[in-house]
C-alpha cells in the first residue's frame, strides 16, 4: 500500500473522528439496543470492545499524526 503523505493523513483522521466516529457509535448503540439487555458487566465488556476495535483497522492513518509534518512535506 503507498504510504500517504502527512497532511492527507492528518485530514483523513479528522475526517475518520469528526464524521466516522459518530455514525459508528450510533451503529453500534443501535444494533446493542436491538438485543435484550444482558447483564451489566457483559454489556459493559461490548461497549469496552467496541470501543477499541474501532481504532485497529484505522491504525495507518493515525500514526505519526500528532508529530510535525517531515521536512520533505512541508
């Protein structure tokens, strides 16, 4: 896979926190609602999971944004 340059990794992790972020937490929280309510500590340990799992397949993209841009890109 090319490697993106920093500053469209930085727009994409906005992008992924500001829009993708909310609508996978109104997902999440809606197919939760649609079972019965398990008990508190396992409904507890899917929203911790949920919580995490997100963030792993979107992992390139939020690596190195915190860092200032290299000399290269700017």
């Amino acid at each position: 896979m090319a490697e993106l340059r920093h500053s469209t990794r930085r727009r994409l992790a906005l992008l992924v926190l500001i829009v993708g972020l909310p609508v996978y937490i109104v997902i999440a929280s809606t197919i939760m609602t649609m079972f019965e309510r398990p008990p508190i500590l396992v409904e507890l340990l899917i929203y911790v999971a949920l919580g995490v799992l997100w963030a792993f397949p979107l992992k390139f993209v939020f690596k190195g944004v915190g860092r200032e841009a290299p000399p290269d890109e700017e």
